[in-house]
C-alpha cells in the first residue's frame, strides 16, 4: 500500500497495546465499523505508564459518542470534573504573577466579547485589565471548587474536562469494549514479519500467528511495531521543547474541597501538575534532565509537597518529545506514544489519539490518500506543540533553565509570526486561521496565555492593570453565574 492508495474498510484489526490508548482505539473502531473484527493484543511484560490524568473537553465527546454517561465512568475511575487549568508563577510582571487558561463555552458569549474588546485596547497600550480569570465562567466554577452541574438545566452546555485515575480509565475501556465485541488476548509479540513497510504477521510467544487487514501500534514509547519493526522516522521536537522526565507521585487527600482545575506551577526547571481526584491528588514533576538530575527533581518536588508525600512513593518516567514522520505507512498506523508525544502541559495526550483514530475513520470513508492523513495529524501534533512551547518562549522567571527556554530562536516559524504578529499589534485571530488549519487552539486561548503572561506590545508602556466598569461587569456576571453550581465535593458526596 503506497501513499496515494484509497483505502478501505478493514475486516479485520489488530490493536497492539492495551491501556487508555490501546482499548480507547478499539472501541472507537468497533463503535464505527461494527461488522469489522477488532483484537487487542496485550502484553503482560509491557507496564502501562499510568501518570496522565488530565483531558480537554474532547473526552466528553469520547463518552457521548459511545453512549456512555458521566455517572457510569467517572466513578470506576475516581474521576472529576475539569474546567480549565490554573498557571501560578510563570510570570514575574506585576498582575500577571498567575493566570487561569478555562475552558470555553456559550455562557461566555458576552463576557468573551468583553475580553476581547479589552484585549484589543491593551495591546494599543490603554490601561486596561486583560487577565482572563476575570472573563470566563469556567474561571470562577474553579475558583469556589465549582462543579459543571447545576440544581436546574440551564439553556446552554459548559465545555468541561475531567481528571481521573488513568489505569481505572484503562480498566474500564477494556469492560466496555469486550462488552461491544473486541477481542482480547493477553500475550506477548515475539516477533514481527514485514515486507515494504507492510505487516505480514505477528507471531506471539505462544505459538499463534496473527493476520489482519489493519494492524495498530499503542505500545507507549518502545513502539513495537512502528519503531522496531518498521523502523520509522521520528520528528523531534527537543531543540523546541528541553523538558524529557517527569517524576510522579501520588498523595492522599487531606482538602474537604474538591478543586476542579488542574494546577500547573512553574518549578526551577520545568513545572510541576496538582491533579485533584476523589480519593487522592496526583502531583508530578515534568523537567529537564540537561539541567537536572531526577534525585535533585524528586528532592525539589517533595519539599514543595510537604509532609503530605512523606512515605509516598515517586515514579520516575523519561519522555520522547516528539511525532513520527509518518502515523499511517502502508497497513500500520500508530497512535498514542507510539506515535507521539508533546510534554503534558496542557493535557492533550488523550486527545490526540482520538483525533487520530477518528480521522482515520474519516480518512476510510472520504478515501483521502495516507500523506493527506499524515499531514492532517502531523499539522494537529506540530500547532499543539507550538502552543506548549509559547508558555516557555514568553516566560520571565530567573535561572538558567528559563532564560535559555526564553532565548531559545529553535521555536518554528509559525510561533514566531504569531509572537510577531501580537506583538506588532497585527489581526491574530486572522493570523492563527493562516498558520494552523487544524489547530487546537483559537484566538481565545491564544489570548489568554498571551494576556494572562504579560506579553506586552509595541505600543503597551506598562502592563499594569485598571480598573474599569467593563472587566467588573463581567467578573460579576461569571461570580453570579458560578453561584448556580453544585460544588463538587457536595456532588460526588451524593
């Protein structure tokens, strides 16, 4: 199969590799191609990483697309809401010391309306406050540990994500997808038979020879299939992105309130996440290694944990920053780390392989070419990963590590016509709609981040705030509409 082979609806696929990436890939395949045989092949030798445990609101579709409602899933998987994520100490510029990045929907049509006018005057250099907690429902929900439920329906839908346990999510997509007809089998490949970029078979370590029509590469980082049998190439995004570890640990919960954002906190040499489950918090610390070791990381992430993680085991993870060349090649596609990955700053890891496995869905019924699919994932790999890149370009801490992520002229094309682009006072919603086709992130978040960090322009003197009747109004109105919301430790206790 070349590049510009239509493709077709498989009878058969092959998924190798079970966790969150592995089983969400199988049952979104079974969901849309029911008559097709869907085999996960799961490995008892492969760990699964276990650590994300963050979505965007694309999770939400997920489970509404599968029929399966929040209250069935999310207890399985010690789950919470999510309504965007909170950025304390990226910036040292007065009022901009933290921001919050929310999560989008109707109920800001207004106030959205409001921040972008006020955006629009500071940029011109007016004294204006532009901070975006102050504009955004979802700012407020998160600030009284608001959930997304309300005691009556209210006319409009928020966008939300959630937080949960990854391993439990994985357990469950498991349930559900041998519930809708997926096979499982847990074995160990022991080889791969291959000829021009094409899988001929699979053989296992218990003797069987597995054939199929699609074959699906979801084992992490060690990329089975499409790194050690196919040999495939990688795009690395390391010259832009310096952070390649993590370390994470889990703590119990001591807080009565149930916080409904993820904390992202800016570290000595990366940042570190707080993500509030219902029966523990997970913690991590996501840096570099060039300019730390992991016992020095683990000793900073502990302290800035406190007593709480006394006892509390850390798991340590190194990560390869980056996409493959080609996600599809002949009859094997890749999706999850296999295929990629961007560090977990803005949580996009699930979103990704749901994208991808949608749009190869979409890319069997439109009978696009493999390089239209290709560029259409790369493109969605390569804008998220310049919208995580942004947080460090335009970062004003002190230290080495932060000076060097804030000098570094690595950063592609594309970030920096937008960073000029603000900065020279030019239309950027026109100019992100240019750059990123299929971009995750609209003028909104783009303004946000630039806004909420104190990214001045060419006209700006100063970037302090003022106070104005226009960013008032719309802060009460987020505060009197976050009022309607149940609190989500008083949800959960129900």
């Amino acid at each position: 199969m070349n590049d510009n082979m239509r493709p077709q609806v498989p009878k058969k696929v092959v998924v190798v590799g079970g966790g969150t990436a592995g089983w969400m890939t199988a049952i979104l395949l079974k969901n849309s191609w029911a008559e097709t045989e869907v085999q996960v092949i799961e490995s008892p030798e492969i760990p699964i990483i276990g650590v994300g445990e963050g979505s965007t609101p694309a999770l939400k579709y997920f489970f509404k697309l599968l029929g399966i409602e929040d209250e069935e899933w999310m207890a399985h998987c010690n789950a919470t809401y999510k309504v965007g994520i909170e950025f304390p100490g990226w910036s040292t510029i007065k009022g901009h010391e933290s921001y919050f990045h929310p999560f989008f929907s109707a109920l800001d049509s207004q106030t959205s309306s409001a921040f972008v006018k006020q955006v629009g005057k500071w940029r011109m250099g007016e004294h204006v406050n532009v901070l975006p907690d102050n504009y955004f429902v979802a700012s407020a929900l998160a600030k009284h540990n608001k959930s997304i439920k309300t005691e009556r329906p209210l006319p409009v839908e928020l966008d939300y994500g959630y937080h949960f346990d990854s391993v439990l999510l994985g357990d469950f997509l498991r349930l559900k997808s041998v519930e809708s007809g997926v096979l499982h089998d847990v074995k160990t490949i022991t080889s791969v038979k291959s000829t021009n970029g094409n899988i001929i078979s699979l053989h296992t370590d218990d003797g069987e020879v597995v054939t199929a029509d699609l074959f699906i590469d979801c084992t992490g980082f060690a990329g089975v299939l499409v790194n050690k049998a196919l040999k495939r190439s990688f795009h690395s995004y390391k010259s832009e992105l310096f952070n390649d570890a993590a370390v994470a640990i889990q703590t119990p919960k001591l807080d009565e309130h149930l916080s409904s954002k993820t904390t992202s906190i800016a570290m000595s040499n990366g940042w570190r996440w707080h993500i509030p489950l219902r029966s523990r918090d997970g913690n991590g610390y996501v840096y570099s290694s060039e300019h730390i070791t992991r016992d020095e990381a683990e000793a900073e992430l502990r302290l800035a944990l406190g007593d709480i993680a006394e006892g509390c085991k850390a798991k340590h993870l190194d990560m390869k920053v980056g996409r493959l060349k080609q996600h599809l090649a002949g009859n094997c596609l890749a999706v999850g780390l296999s295929q990629g990955f961007i560090e977990p700053l803005e949580a996009t890891a699930l979103m990704l392989v749901q994208y991808t496995v949608t749009s190869y869905i979409g890319h069997v019924h439109q009978e696009s070419t493999q390089k239209d699919f290709n560029d259409k994932i790369s493109a969605q790999f390569d804008g998220i990963k310049d919208y995580v890149v942004c947080h460090y370009k335009v970062n004003s801490l002190d230290g080495l590590y932060w000076q060097q992520c804030r000098d570094n002229e690595a950063i592609s094309a594309k970030l920096k016509a937008i960073l000029s682009a603000w900065r020279s006072e030019m239309d950027l919603e026109a100019k992100t709609k240019q750059l990123f086709e299929h971009s995750s992130y609209a003028k909104a978040s783009w303004y946000s981040i630039l806004c909420g960090m104190g990214v001045h322009t060419t006209a700006q003197k100063n970037t302090d705030f003022g106070i104005d009747p226009l960013t008032e109004k719309a802060k009460l109105y987020c505060e009197e509409t976050a009022a309607l919301f149940i609190e989500q430790s008083a949800l959960f206790a129900r």
